[in-house]
C-alpha cells in the first residue's frame, strides 16, 4: 500500500475584497441616537470592524454580516435593512452561479471543506449531475471512516492501458514491453480554462500546483514551453499536429495529448515515431458519434479517450445534453464491447463542484479534468472581461506563481477531502473501483416516475392542496 | 407537577393544551410588505377601522404602523393603501423578507410558521404556507380532495384521532402513544441551548408526545419530564449510562443522521465546555468526534445484539432504531423488525443539523420522499407492516408535509427544524460560527441564550403544532377520514403535479 496521500493545506488569504451575498442598507437619516445602538451590539462586531477599503469602494460591511438579522429586527427607527448584493447575483451563469464561485473562493483560501449548519437549502433535484445522489451504507453493509483517519482510503487512479492479464517470462518474471503506466494520487488533471487573464506566472502556479499534488497540468504545448525542464513529468502537452508542435514536447514528458480527427490514426503514428514510450490521449468532442468513435479509438490500441464537454457540463452539439448522460453512454458501448477494463477514459467540462468528481466516475470515468475552478480559485468572477480584451477585475496575471499554487493546492486538498466523505459513507476505499458503480448511485429520472407516476388519478371536480 | 402517563389506558384524561398568543420577541417582525405612512395623513382613522389585522395603531391622536408583520399585501379585501383619502400609504414588498429563506424554506414558510407560532392558527391570506419551492418531492405532491367527502364535517375537532402508536408490537414493552402525529426529533446539549431544549419537551409533555434528547447527554433539567423524554443512543456513546437508560419510556439508536448520512460527528475543542465535557463524560477543550458507523454493528446480527443490550437494562423501553435512506433502506428496515425494534426512523437527506459538510447534505443518500414509499411496501410484503411504527423526518415543514408523509407510508413524523423556525430560527445556517447562534437558539453562550425566555419558547411551539394539528383535521375532513391512522400509505390520495392523470 502507497503510503498515505496527504495535501497540506494552509490559509491563503484573497488579494481583494471577495464580492458576497449580502448587503446591508442603513439610513442614517431619521436616525434616534439611542445609548445603546443595535450596531454596537452586532454578535459578529460587524460594524465596529467597519472601514472602507482603499482599492476597491466596497463597505467592508458586505464581506462580514453573517445574516442573522438582529439589527434589522431590533433597531427601534426601522432603519436598518438587508438585501441580497446585485453584484453578486449578477456573478457568473447559470452553471457557473455565484454561489459556487463564492464556494470556490472559499476554498481556495481556507483549504477546507464547506461546512453550514441547518438542513440543505437547495432544490430537490436539479439538472444533470444534481439529477443524482450518491449512496450510503449503513448496518447491512459497512462504510469507510476515512476522513477522522481510522482507514486509508485511496483516491489514486491509473492512466493508460491495463493489461488484461500480466505476462510472465520462463523465469517468472514481468515480461518486458508492457505498455506505460501512470499513476495519479488524485483522480483529477488540472487543464488550462480556454479563457483568462492569465500570464506567465499563473502557468507556472497551476504547473506547480499539479507538482505538489502528484498530478498533471494540461496545456497547449506552446504555452508549456516557458516552464523549467523538471516541471516535465507533471505536464500533459496538448498538441494541435499543426507545425512544428510535436517538437516542442518537453523532455522527460510522460503523456501528451491529441485532438480526434478523421485522420487520428496518422496523428498517433507520428507521435509514436517521436517517442513510443509516450502514453497518448485522443481527446473526442462529447457530440454527435462519440461511443462510435470511442469504441473505434479503444479497439486500436488508444490508452486514454478524453470526452471533452462544453464549459457549461453540456454536450458540445446539443445543449439539451448533459456530460453526465453522456459519460455513462460512452462507458456502456466500452463494457458492451468488452474493452472497458483495458483503457482510461477522462472527462472535461463543467466540472465545478467536488461532487461532480465522484459522480462522473459512478458514470463511468476514470477521472476529470479541473479546469475553471483552478481560474475561480485565484478569484475569477467569471465576468469574461478579458475575453473582450479589458482588463481583469481582481488582476489574475499579477498574481505570483507561489500564490496561485497555494490557492489551487487548497482547493484541491478540500476537493480530496470531500471525496473522501462520499468514498466512505458509500463504503468504497479505493476510487478505482467509483468507476461505472452505478449500484451506488441513484438517479432522479429512475426514481422519480417509479415512486411517484403511478400515484392517485385525479378526477374532474377533484380539489387538489 | 402532575405527571401525566402516556398509557394507552389514559386517553379519556387528555387534554389538548390551549393557543396563547406569543408574539416575536423582537422589536421589529419581518413580514412580507411594509406599508409608508407619509407626512399628508391626518390621522382620519379611516385605516384603522379598514384593516382587519390591526397593521395600524393610533397613539395620541396619530396613526403608526405598527405591525407591518401582519399585512396581507394584495390578499387584502379591502387595502388601507387604496382607500385612503389623503393618499398617504403606499405598499411595498419588503426588501428584508425578499433576501430570506432558501428553496426548502422560502420566506413564505417561514414567516407563515411564525405565524402559526404566534397565533396558533395557519395564515389565512398573504402567505403560501403549504408549500416550499424546492420544485420537488413533496412540493410537487399535491393531496387529492375527492367530492363528496365531507361525512365529518360536524364532528368537533378534538374527536379526530390524530395519535400514533408507537408499540405495534405488543409487546410486554410500554404500550406508548403519542396524542399527535409528531415528536421532537434528536437535538443535543450543546447543539442547542438549555433553553430551547427544555422549551421543545414542555411543549412535547403539553401535546402528549415525546421528544429526544440528541447525542449529548441527559441533562439533569429535564428529569421532571422522563416520561416524555426519548434518549439517544448515538455512535460516540456520549452521555449513556445505564441510569438515563432505565429513566426513559423510549430509547432511539441512531445508526446515522439524514444531514450527512455515513459520516460521522465533530464536535470542536472550544464547544467542550466544562458542562458539556461533564454531560458527554469528556474531558474540557478536548474536541470530541462521533464516529461513523458502530464500530460494533456491521449486519443486523450486531445490530440486535444493540437492541438487547436496551433490553436487557430496560425490559420495557420502547427501541427506536433512527437510519438514513440509502437504496436498500427496505432491507434495513425489516432488519430492524426482525432485531426487535419498535420504531423505524427514516431521516430522509434534507434533515437539520448544527453543522455537516455541504456536499453530505446535498448528496449522499435518497429523498425521503422516494424512501417512504419504498419502506412502507416491503414492510407489507414482508407482512410485518402492522408490527413495525415507521416514523418520517428530515424536511417536514409543515402540516401538508406530515400528511404527505403519511400517506406515502409513514405512521407518524419527527420534526426539528420546524420546532427552530417557532422559535424565529431563520435558517441563517451559521449555526456553529463564533458564540453560536446569533438569535439565541442554538448556543450555549450564557449571554445569546438569555434571548429565548422558556415560557415564550414552549408557547410557541406549542401553537405552531396546534396549527398543525388543526390544518390536519381540515385535511382529514376533506379525505373524509376521522382517523390519521386511515391515511397510512394512501397513496391513492396524493398526486404528482408531473405525473397527473386526469380522468374524466
């Protein structure tokens, strides 16, 4: 057994003031000057730590009520009141929503895992991955406490080709020539987003982020070239085939990657002419064709597909199309064909939330790809000015290298931990075997019409409350 | 003090405890609108007498606003806003109201429970209060009221049956029932102040049910009440000894909690105070962590050995065997029959907590709404249904919620964040930050529990389950039912807004 994978966390503060939730609205005007005014009575000291911040107008107010509404309900003029922030609501999308941005945020600086008091607050069931839940195991079969450390549960994965069965020489040895395998702690890659106000040293913070977690940054090739030569084991070039890219693969590189096209077969010849030690993955757009494709891929001899999703967590060709159905289609045409065991296949797109981790590996990945949340962890509002070529908000490209690690390693460690509660309230110690494990899953659409479609006829004249 | 026995034997004795108004023990309520008294009012009286709620109050010859809380908005028949001569009022929404609640708990069920917590009776206008807006489960089940049902229509409310039988069995065990179809589910010492503790099992003793005492500890302020306390039996053992288990009629196991199902408990160094270190027999600052799950249950052979454990020091308790809702909870439950439990408590996912991780509550484990049915039928196909009481929680919210449970198999229901809002709980979740609770319920700061007097708290809770249990005999004679106990897994009474047939 590998000895225990542990990510260090430490508390990284933010370099601006973080937009939140809530805001206060305080007339001073009608104001009583009562002796003992409600504001100095705050539970949290919210007004006394009032003060206004230099680089930003923001009434520090925002970033510290804690929403308990006793000011509001005890100032004897009426005076005080509270609103959600516009500009936090306006943050973000519909898949990418504020409250998981200021999730990630929170992470990023912490290192911990969200923890709230009351029930959950959300809807009963959502569209795609929150159209799941994940099981528990309780007196009829046993769970895992990995997280209070009474059991090691691993959250290591293997990218490439298994074996279908080892192959000794006479002497009983491994027989040599063996395809590569790779190992990573953490059944997550992180991947550079298509956009952001990145520079130079947000390259090398995300690529030393994937060094100390034991995992790989992903990459257009030319963006890697700007990074010292010992940062290669833990890059996964992507390479476009055009020009002179195959070049440009760092020494000592392991894994690279390579876009699906018609002519794959020839891409891959040519990669393996450079370096057949190189373990290659072909990434295939989540569309139209894909289990086709996949299928064709892994019966070649591919180690690892990579599925790439729109940003949103949706098909590329269909946005009535979740990653998550998606997933599970590719995986049953690779177990139908009898292949799946023998290869890898990662996931891409949308992946926001540590849940998304596990629950695209109960659909049938090996692991995914983090692609935005590394952006959001060095406090991205998603508000896509650079993408019109203004300037960032919360300045990304200023950051140093050793800030945005510290930043990506927390999320991370807090994303590890998460999975680690899953893992063990399922009963599951090792991630390798999440894969596919539908039987620990539950799904909204398998459930729903089940329990409730044959419930009571409604008849004409029926009352209904 | 008298004590009341909960015995089958003593039901002729019951009486129902009456609706004292409470209001919010804050200076300001926060309801829905807020209604602006300009400068051009001349104090006519003409709102006043127009407003059938008593929003506006004259003081020396001036009209106020007072209580903004109890405006009905546009419900009203006959708005004070329009009618006035001067045109001196104008209507708003309230931004406050808008920025509450969430999903499960919109700002309309809870200032509708505060409401009923006040005055004892559901709001009649101005606030949806059988619904939340999680866009599922129970809120997409609608309860289907068939003509000419209305047999009870004259039978006086307190002649419906509405209690529950906790020992199916028929055992040698305490024949236990409860007069209403709920009891205070498990909220520790320490998670919530003396207070709030002993205000939830006053107003249990008052309705003729029970409460839980949570993993924690037996506090011993509570003695005066045993016959109404249910102690739990949780997987840190803290604070069970063989004496708080003799005390007691009903003893809960609780093999995992719906908040965060398959995970177990911290409580942090700084909550150990000395009288929580005292009641968990633990030692002061040290932090203190609950596992998951028994490490001495790993198959219901375990598990019955846990049950006779009970037995064995207290031949007549009741056991009540408290699980989440994972996919082969049908199992776990006719396990729990065949170990010798009384109760079944599902603890469905949207459960209460004083704190668990987000991605617990959000994911791990079923909807109680699917759970429900899915016990309830292998219970009867194994033919132990009428042996076993099922009892629901973890999101009910209110009166429709319990009827919706019940009819989806339940016998009867466990409440607890309910019980929090009564107390104007409003769901900030930051119940663990800094000195706990800011509004004085779930904290054991000596100066934040000063918030809640006892005698408020138990009033409170007691007219908000009133309401409930009025709203329930509304229902009931709609169904054309004079029994909670005919409701049990009619499902044929309930409908999906989805899946809606209509046949005409």
């Amino acid at each position: 057994m590998p000895s225990k994978y542990v990510i260090h966390v430490r508390e990284v503060p933010h370099r601006f003031e973080a937009v939140s939730k809530s805001g206060i609205i305080a007339w001073e005007e009608g104001c009583l000057r009562c002796a003992v005014c409600v504001k100095t009575k705050c539970v949290y000291g919210v007004y006394e730590n009032r003060g206004l911040h230099a680089r930003q107008m923001i009434d520090s107010i925002d970033n510290q009520c804690m929403n308990c509404l006793r000011c509001v309900q005890s100032c004897p003029g009426e005076l005080i009141h509270k609103s959600v922030n516009p500009e936090f609501k306006a943050m973000g999308d519909s898949h990418w929503t504020p409250n998981i941005i200021a999730n990630l945020w929170m992470q990023a600086k912490t290192g911990k895992i969200p923890v709230s008091g009351a029930g959950y607050p959300g809807p009963f069931s959502g569209p795609g991955f929150d159209s799941m839940w994940t099981d528990m195991s309780e007196i009829v079969r046993p769970t895992r406490d990995g997280i209070h450390g009474r059991e090691y549960i691993s959250t290591a994965i293997d990218l490439g080709k298994t074996p279908e069965f080892i192959r000794l020489s006479e002497d009983g040895s491994l027989e040599e020539g063996e395809m590569p395998l790779l190992d990573i702690p953490l059944p997550i890659i992180l991947r550079m987003p298509p956009f952001g106000a990145t520079g130079p040293a947000t390259i090398a913070g995300w690529a030393l982020a994937a060094r100390r977690l034991g995992t790989l940054f992903s990459a257009p090739v030319d963006i890697l070239e700007s990074l010292k030569p010992d940062f290669a084991p833990h890059l996964m070039p992507e390479c476009t085939m055009e020009g002179e890219d195959l070049e440009r693969i760092p020494a000592g590189n392991r894994l690279v990657e390579i876009p699906w096209s018609e002519d794959w077969k020839s891409r891959v010849d040519s990669v393996i002419r450079k370096d057949p030690s190189l373990l290659i993955s072909v990434r295939v757009p989540m569309a139209e064709g894909m289990e086709e494709r996949s299928l064709t891929l892994a019966q070649e001899g591919i180690a690892i597909i990579h599925l790439e999703g729109s940003m949103s967590g949706l098909f590329l060709d269909d946005k009535t199309r979740y990653i998550k159905d998606g997933i599970r289609s590719v995986h049953r045409k690779l177990v139908e064909a009898n292949i799946r065991d023998t290869m890898t296949l990662l996931v891409s797109g949308g992946i926001s939330l540590a849940e998304h981790v596990a629950k695209s590996m109960l659909c049938g990945a090996d692991g995914v790809f983090v692609d935005f949340p590394a952006l959001i962890a060095l406090e991205c509002r998603m508000c896509r000015r650079c993408t019109e070529g203004l300037s960032c908000p919360v300045e990304i490209d200023q950051a140093s290298s050793g800030w945005v690690a510290a930043r990506v390693v927390n999320l991370l460690g807090a994303w590890h931990n998460q999975l680690l509660e899953l893992m063990g309230a399922m009963g599951i110690r090792d991630a390798r075997r999440l894969r596919g494990e539908v039987g620990r899953a539950m799904f909204f659409e398998e459930l729903d019409e089940k329990t409730f479609g044959p419930m009571g006829d409604v008849e004409e004249g029926c009352e209904l409350e | 003090m008298l004590r009341r026995d909960v015995n089958l034997n003593n039901v002729e004795s019951f009486q129902l405890p009456g609706v004292v108004r409470t209001p919010s023990r804050f200076r300001n309520p926060i309801g829905k609108y807020r209604l602006h008294r300009s400068d051009t009012c001349t104090a006519c009286g003409k709102c006043v007498e127009l407003c059938p709620t008593g929003v506006h109050v004259v003081r020396r010859g001036k009209v106020f606003v007072e209580n903004h809380h109890l405006c009905v908005g546009n419900d009203c028949p006959d708005p004070c806003h329009k009618a006035c001569p001067e045109g001196a009022l104008t209507l708003r929404r309230n931004p406050d109201f808008d920025g509450m609640g969430d999903a499960r708990w919109p700002a309309d069920l809870l200032a509708s429970t505060w409401h009923m917590a006040e005055f004892g009776k559901v709001p009649d206008k101005g606030l949806e209060y059988k619904l939340g807006a999680s866009g599922g489960g129970f809120d997409k089940l609608r309860l289907v009221f068939r003509k000419n049902k209305s047999a009870f229509e004259e039978v006086a409310d307190d002649d419906f049956d509405m209690g529950v039988v906790l020992n199916r069995r028929n055992d040698h065990a305490h024949r236990v029932r409860t007069e209403v179809p709920f009891y205070g589910g498990g909220m520790s010492y320490g998670s919530v102040s003396i207070t709030t503790m002993l205000s939830r099992i006053k107003a249990a003793v008052a309705l003729g049910t029970f409460c839980c005492t949570g993993e924690g500890g037996y506090p011993d302020e509570l003695k005066p009440y045993d016959d109404h306390v249910i102690t739990q039996v949780a997987t840190g053992l803290f604070g069970v000894r063989e004496e708080t288990i003799q005390r007691v009629k009903i003893v809960e196991f609780k093999y995992a909690q719906g908040a965060k199902p398959g995970l177990g408990g911290h409580l942090l160094g700084d909550k150990v105070t000395p009288g929580v270190a005292r009641m968990r027999e633990a030692v002061v600052g040290y932090p203190l962590f609950s596992p998951f799950p028994f490490h001495s249950v790993y198959s219901v052979e375990d598990h019955k050995k846990h049950v006779d454990w009970i037995k064995a020091m207290n031949p007549k308790a009741l056991v009540s065997v408290k699980v989440s809702t994972p996919t082969d909870v049908d199992m776990v439950a006719v396990g729990s029959y065949y170990a010798g439990a009384h109760i079944i408590h599902l603890d469905g996912s949207y459960g209460g907590t004083g704190a668990a991780p987000d991605i617990a509550k959000k994911n791990i484990a079923m909807p109680l709404e699917y759970a429900l049915p899915k016990v309830h039928q292998f219970l009867k196909e194994e033919g132990v249904r009428d042996k076993l009481t099922v009892i629901a929680s973890g999101g009910i919210r209110n009166p429709h919620d319990v009827a919706k449970a019940i009819a989806l198999g339940a016998d009867g229901v466990c409440t607890g964040t309910a019980d929090l809002v009564a107390l104007e709980c409003i769901r900030c979740h930051k119940c663990e930050s800094g000195r706990g609770c800011a509004r004085g319920i779930a904290t054991t700061d000596a100066e934040l529990m000063q918030l809640i007097q006892m005698e408020w708290g138990t009033q409170r809770i007691v007219n908000m389950f009133l309401a409930w249990r009025r709203e329930l005999v509304r229902i009931l004679k709609k169904l054309g039912m004079k029994s909670l106990k005919e409701l049990v897994g009619r499902t044929d009474c309930l409908t999906h807004i989805d899946y809606m047939k209509k046949r005409i």
